[in-house]
C-alpha cells in the first residue's frame, strides 16, 4: 500500500513536471535515462572531486552515480533549487500518507512528511487529497531551501550536494542543523571541508529513539552528497542479508 501510494504521487509529480516543461528545455527524466544508459556502457563511474571530476570503481554495480554532465561546477545554494531526483527520493523516504496521523514524537503529520501547523486546519484522522500534498511538499521544500541558503552562506555546492543538505534539512529542521545543535556540520562548513560535511548528514534518532529508517536514509543522503546517488539503499541492503530478496520492492 505505502509503495503504491509513493508511485502514485511521483507519477503525479512527474506528470506536473512534464506541464511545466518548456520545449527547449530538456527534461529530467530524459538526462536520466542519458545518465543510466552512460553507466550501461563503462565499468567505471565518475565520482566528484573537490575540482571537478575523478574516475573511480564503483562500489555497487547497480548505483547510479553519475553527476549530471549540465552541472560541473560547484555554485552558491542561493542560485539553486532542489532536482526532481530529490523530490522523489524525500517521497520514497517520507511515504505518502493522505491522513493526517501522529508522528514518533506526536506531531500531527501528512503528506510527504508535512507537519501540520495551525493555519492548515487539519486534525489526526483528516483526509487529504495528492494534489494538497504536493502543494505542502513544494513549500516545505521551499522553506528547506532558503535554510540550506543560509546554513552555508557562501560556500558553492554541486547539485548533488545542495540536494543532500536539502533533505537534511527537510527530514531534521533547520534548528536542528544550526551551531548549537550541530556544532561540527557548521563548523565543516565554514572551514569548506566537503568530506566532513559528509561525515555529518547522519542523523539516526527521533525523540531519544534509534529509528533503522534514519540510518537508511542517511546512507541514501552521504550516497547523493559523495557520489550523486539518489537510488534507495535498502533493497541492496536486503540482498546482502538474503540473496533472494534482490529485486523484491520493499515499499
């Protein structure tokens, strides 16, 4: 149910996508099935360097790790707004819940992770339609995005790296990510030190519990910043335990 719930709404987002299109411009889902098509042809991937780009071996032959060939430079989080690989990648996290519930720490949630303020006039058990959930998807991603904007203040990002600090943001809040809070990221941040902001997307807890579904998705989140890997670590991770669960959708 939760996995056809996820393919519900990305199949609406991307259908969304596909309106705003203009015909000059090149669509994501095209520059994707380019990129995996590269990967298809060479046993090697490229990686991102601190300069540009490196080839290096994969780690797993199933990864999709190529940086997008129309962004091979760093630039300000300011000029930058989230990919569709990211939005989709926070849907397949987050799931899709039309009814408003209680989250682990008892916050009334819905949509895509949406916690409900009071202008929303939703309650627990309220029903939604997809269409208010990705009208509350895209504003939350807004709000992740000037945060992102003024967590690293002049430091320029990859769209891969812009994205992961976005669904950090996104998944822990921006209070959480400040210099109280999370003293080190800051701090790698203002030093430029892309390595150790990567060492910081980890974040396995919610309301003092350890969640396996964090440590997930902090894997998926060092994956995208490190090596432009959107792809969701769990089926792999699967495998590995039993080999004849590859392939099974884990939604």
């Amino acid at each position: 149910m939760r996995a056809a719930m996820v393919r519900e709404l990305i199949s609406r987002m991307r259908s969304k996508e596909h309106a705003n299109d203009q015909p000059s411009t090149p669509r994501p889902r095209a520059r994707r099935r380019k990129k995996k098509a590269a990967l298809a042809v060479s046993a090697m991937v490229m990686t991102v360097g601190s300069t540009g780009y490196e080839l290096g071996n994969p780690s797993d032959a199933n990864a999709i790790t190529l940086v997008s060939q129309h962004d091979n430079i760093r630039r300000h989080a300011s000029k930058r707004t989230v990919s569709e690989e990211l939005k989709e990648a926070i849907a397949e996290e987050e799931g899709v819940h039309l009814t408003v519930y209680a989250d682990p720490i008892g916050k009334p949630t819905v949509g895509v992770g949406h916690l409900v303020r009071a202008f929303d006039n939703l309650s627990v058990g309220d029903v939604i339609s997809y269409e208010r959930a990705l009208e509350f998807l895209e504003q939350d991603l807004k709000q992740a995005e000037a945060a992102v904007a003024r967590l690293t203040a002049n430091l320029p990002l990859y769209q891969h790296e812009y994205d992961a600090l976005v669904d950090l943001v996104f998944n822990i809040g921006e209070g959480n990510a400040n210099k109280e809070n999370s003293p080190n990221l800051n701090a790698a941040i203002k030093a430029g030190d892309y390595a150790a902001i990567a060492e910081e997307l980890a974040y396995h807890t919610a309301g003092n519990a350890k969640l396996r579904g964090l440590a997930y998705r902090s894997d998926r989140r060092a994956a995208i910043f490190q090596q432009a890997d959107y792809s969701d670590p769990r089926p792999r991770a699967l495998a590995l335990r039993d080999p004849q669960l590859e392939g099974i959708d884990t939604g």
